[in-house]
C-alpha cells in the first residue's frame, strides 16, 4: 500500500487557499496546490500529482520542504534564474524596509542612493541592473507619483467625499417645485493647451534615442469641459479665455445638450465658478468641491490623458495646430463612452436617485 503524503499544519486551510488565489506565477500556485491536497485530503503522492497536474517526485519534494522550512520555501524564488546572490530574500527585504518610507513620498526617482547603500552592505561594486533585479524580486515598480497642492487638506478632501451626497441634497432642495427632469451628477473643469512644448519618454528600439523638439512659445487656449460619468458623455467648448463670461457660454452649452436633465455639477473654486455675478441655467446647480483639490475632480484624468497621447513631444507651428489636436483628442473621448465611464466615474459620484 502507498504512504500517505500529509502536510504539517503551518498555516491554516483558509490561509493556503488564500495562497493559492494570490500565487505571482503557475510553478508556485502548482506548488500551493500540492500543499493544500495533502493538508485537506492527505492520500499517496501519485494521486496529489494526478489531481495537480504535477509528478509524483513534484508532490515529495513539495511536500518535504514545507514540512522542513515552513511557508518561506514556496514563497521564495527557486525553481530556474537566480542560483546566487549577495542576500537572501528576506535579507532582501530587510535591506528595503529602510527605503519603504523614501518610496510613499516619491523620493526615490534614480536607484543610485539604494546601490550606494547595497555596495556598503556587502563589500563590493555591483551592476546597476543587479539593483534593478533586487527591486523586481520585491515587486517594486517605478510609477508616476499621484500630484497634490502642497496646502491641500486630505482630511476635508475626505469629509467632501462623504458629505458630497448631502451637498447634492441641498443644491435639489434650490429647483423649481414644479421642476421633474431626472436628476443628473455632473463633473466640470477646464484645461489649458498650448504651443509650450513638454518632453516626456518614449517607447523607443534598443539603438535609438529619439530628438524631440520643444519650444518655448507660450500661447494658449482652453478647453471647458462637463463630463456625466454614470452616462460616459460630456459636452466640451475650446475658448480663449476662463472667466464668467466664457463659463456662462459654456454652460448654456451644457444645458442644452442635456436639457432633458437637472444637472447638479461639481466644479472648482476658480473665481469664475463661485461669482455671485455667474448667471446659472435653470437646470444647472453647482457644487464647489473642496480647495487646493484637482485630484478630487475626475475631469482631470480627461486632461491627462489627452496630454499623454496627443500633446507631448509635439511641436505645434500654430494656435490652430493646437486647437485641431485639442478637439481631435476630445471628439475621441466623447466616442469612446465605456472609456470616458471607466476613467471619469468616482466613487463619491455614484448616487442613485
């Protein structure tokens, strides 16, 4: 009769199986698998290894080295690559932890301080692209840091959020009694474009480097936008200027467009959008959002991403050059409305009514 392969319980069933769901790669959710047959349904290797689609020498060894090590063994990198290396994993990890702090506050742009710092731990010079392993291995990236204005205030931005329903309770609570238009959550924000050239990187063939001109030239235009994230729709104007004048045309626009709704719409609190002088469509009411806050405004991600893929590294002969890319960036959004839905729809803005 066969032995029966059985795991010692070092973590519980729910723990394996939240191991299982979280594997990084197919070899160790295989491995996590082997492990978790053997500690729920202990039976011969040879049928763990039908059930998991490994071997029979897979389930032994699997199996011996949990029960020796514990969870670290599958956890950390064997199978191919990495045969040396100046540290453990956990070495690895250790030498990191120092850093984690740097890292949240966006201060570590180069990974010169960590190779510095990595040479001092172990004696000797190294490559660069030994540090840029290391990083990998713990999963760290090298991503664009979310802005903020440095007086923002997280906690008001917070309590905006959770009070936004309410906010929106009080601007219905302003229309006409006799007013029945479905009600509709708006957000609105304005973006500048220009002939100021921004460089930014670029895929490129090993070999190649590109040569992108930029100018200096500061002539601008703006582009007035009002996006309905639930819907995946916005109305857009290209103006020459942002003050009550030109907001009070482009909310006309709005208002026309959507005329079969009331529109409660989140704004800044530029001076044109506050004014007590700004006249407002009989559908429209306006929320403030809170100061110092564009990143509360999910406008802003419309402008990003019609930066990132019409914008940078252009150079534009003419004002015209710009608004003809402008409104090609904006009439491609407008057609793309699951698009527009996914990058638009915040949380706080997701009120049924």
């Amino acid at each position: 009769m066969s032995r029966v392969s059985r795991v010692l319980p070092h973590l519980s069933v729910e723990e394996v199986k939240q191991k299982i769901k979280t594997a990084t790669s197919f070899c160790r959710q295989q491995k996590w698998l082997i492990v978790y047959n053997a500690l729920v349904d202990p039976r011969p290797a040879v049928e763990i290894a039908l059930h998991t689609g490994t071997s029979k020498r897979t389930v032994h060894q699997v199996i011996s080295d949990y029960n020796r090590k514990g969870a670290e063994v599958i956890e950390t990198p064997g199978k191919g690559g990495r045969r040396r290396g100046y540290m453990s994993f956990a070495e690895e990890k250790k030498f990191l932890t120092p850093y984690l702090d740097l890292a949240q506050k966006g201060l570590i742009t180069t990974v010169t301080k960590i190779k510095c710092a990595y040479e001092a731990e172990i004696g000797q010079k190294v490559h660069k692209s030994t540090i840029y392993r290391l990083l990998k291995r713990h999963e760290w990236r090298k991503v664009m840091p979310r802005s903020h204005h440095p007086d923002a205030d997280f906690e008001e931005q917070e309590e905006f959020k959770q009070q936004f329903p309410n906010l929106v309770e009080e601007a219905l609570k302003t229309k006409d009694p006799q007013e029945n238009r479905p009600v509709l959550l708006m957000a609105q924000d304005e973006g500048r474009f220009g002939r100021l050239g921004q460089v930014m990187k670029a895929w490129c063939p090993k070999g190649y480097r590109p040569l992108v001109a930029k100018q200096g030239v500061r002539d601008y235009v703006y582009a007035y936008a009002a996006i309905a994230p639930q819907l995946g729709r916005m109305t857009t104007l290209v103006l020459p200027l942002v003050n009550i004048t030109m907001m009070e045309l482009f909310l006309k626009q709005v208002s026309t467009d959507f005329d079969q709704y009331f529109i409660i719409m989140q704004v800044a609190r530029a001076s044109w959008h506050i004014s007590d002088k700004l006249n407002l469509p009989d559908n429209i009411r306006l929320i403030p959002q809170t100061p110092r806050s564009p990143e509360l405004n999910p406008v802003e991600h419309l402008w990003e991403a019609i930066r990132e893929n019409y914008f940078y590294n252009e150079v534009f002969e003419s004002l015209e050059k710009v608004i003809d890319t402008l409104c090609e960036g904006l009439n491609f959004f407008n057609s793309v409305p699951e698009q527009l839905q996914s990058m638009t729809y915040f949380p706080h803005l997701r009120i049924t009514f």
